[in-house]
C-alpha cells in the first residue's frame, strides 16, 4: 500500500495518467461517435471551396468561416459532422436539399470522399442514384443547376451517385477548427511544428522538473 501511494505521489505517474486517459476519450469520443451517428465518417474536414458561395472565397479570406458560421453552405477549413442515413430519407427537394457525403463515383477514385449538394435522383435498374453539385460551382446556390454540374449527373451523361455510395449527410459545421488539419497535411512545415510542440510540452513537462529537482540536491550536499 506503502509503495502504491508513492507511486500515486509521484507527479511524472499523475501526468502520464492524464495523459492516457486524454487520449482513451479522444479515441472514445470518435469511436462514440461513429456508433451514435451511424457512419464510419463522423467528422470530416472541407478542404475545397467548391461548396462555398461564390466559388472559393474561403480559400483567400482566412476569416470567413469565422464570420459566416450560420451560412447554408460549407467554406475550407469547417469541420462537418456527418450522420449516417438510409438513402431513401434523404431531402432531395433542391434548393432545399440535403448536403452529403459520398465515395467519388469516377473509375479509380472510390477511396475519395466529397462533398456536394443533392439536385436531383432518378432509379437505375431498381437503385437509387443522386445527381449532386457544389453549391459554388457554376450557377451556385440557391439557383437552378444548369452548368459545370458533377461529371457522374445524368445530364452528362452519367447514372449519378449510387445510393451504396452515400456515407451519409451534413448536419452541423463548426467552422476555423479544421485549419489545423489543412495546415498539418498541406505545409511542408505542418507536421514538423505539431511535432516540435509536442517535443516542447514533453520537455516542459518531464525534462525542466528534472534539472529542478537536481539543484535543490546538489545545494544541500554543498552545504553539509
């Protein structure tokens, strides 16, 4: 009991502990999450302008996630929280339609995910299929799609987004916080930052208690 206390005492054990069950409820948290909403894809990071009205203006004005939070649409940088549905639900009433999420119908490109908006369905061989577009692109929201529409829509020829590709619809955006992912992955200084963070919050909290600890000894050895 003697020794469990002391290791307990012990403010290295205290802070490692914290640090364990931090990353228990980060995990907990994502892993809560996709059980609650339904979809291997909870949350997910914009990273295109295409959503945004007019096209990209996000992508240049750093503020506008900020000062925008309520629009309908998404700006680069939002985090979206996605809820996993059964096609056959979903609003297709443009303009008033559901935003979703969905594996790139083009050849090669399934492990892709986008983002766009439903403008229209139509039944292929008894499956549900969306014709989708970006809110930005062409004409954008709230008027009637009528050019640069998404490369699988009918209109070009294509049969749509099949239902079994739909991951699920946006139902919350949190904008700014996602910058930090698009920092991460696109500056070649964004994961060397993160990590130098990291090794100074390490050396603030293991390294300088140390040397600390150190001089008080060497001081009382002086004296005596």
């Amino acid at each position: 009991m003697a020794a469990a206390r002391s290791v307990w005492r012990n403010e290295y054990f205290k802070t490692a502990v914290v640090v364990v069950l931090i990353a228990a409820v980060v995990l907990g948290l994502f892993f809560g999450l996709q059980w609650a909403l339904h979809t291997p894809y909870p949350a997910l990071t914009v990273v295109s302008g295409s959503m945004n009205i007019p096209y990209g203006t996000s992508d240049n004005n750093f503020w506008l996630t900020l000062a925008t939070p309520f629009d309908r649409t998404l700006s680069v940088g939002d985090i979206i929280i996605i809820q996993g549905v059964n096609p056959k639900d979903l609003n297709t009433n443009y303009p008033n339609s559901d935003i979703i999420v969905f594996h790139d119908p083009e050849p090669g490109e399934y492990n892709t995910l986008i983002v766009h908006r439903i403008i229209g369905v139509q039944t292929v061989n008894g499956t549900l299929h969306f014709d989708t577009k970006g809110d930005g692109n062409g004409n954008p929201w709230p008027q009637t799609p009528k050019y640069e529409l998404d490369p699988w829509d009918t209109q070009n020829g294509g049969q749509g987004v099949p239902a079994s590709y739909v991951v699920g619809k946006v139902i919350l955006r949190i904008p700014w916080f996602g910058w930090i992912t698009i920092f991460i992955r696109d500056d070649p200084l964004g994961l060397p930052a993160i990590i130098l963070i990291i090794m100074l919050i390490v050396i603030l909290e293991f390294v300088l208690p140390i040397f600390r600890e150190k001089k008080p000894q060497q001081e009382n050895q002086n004296q005596t």
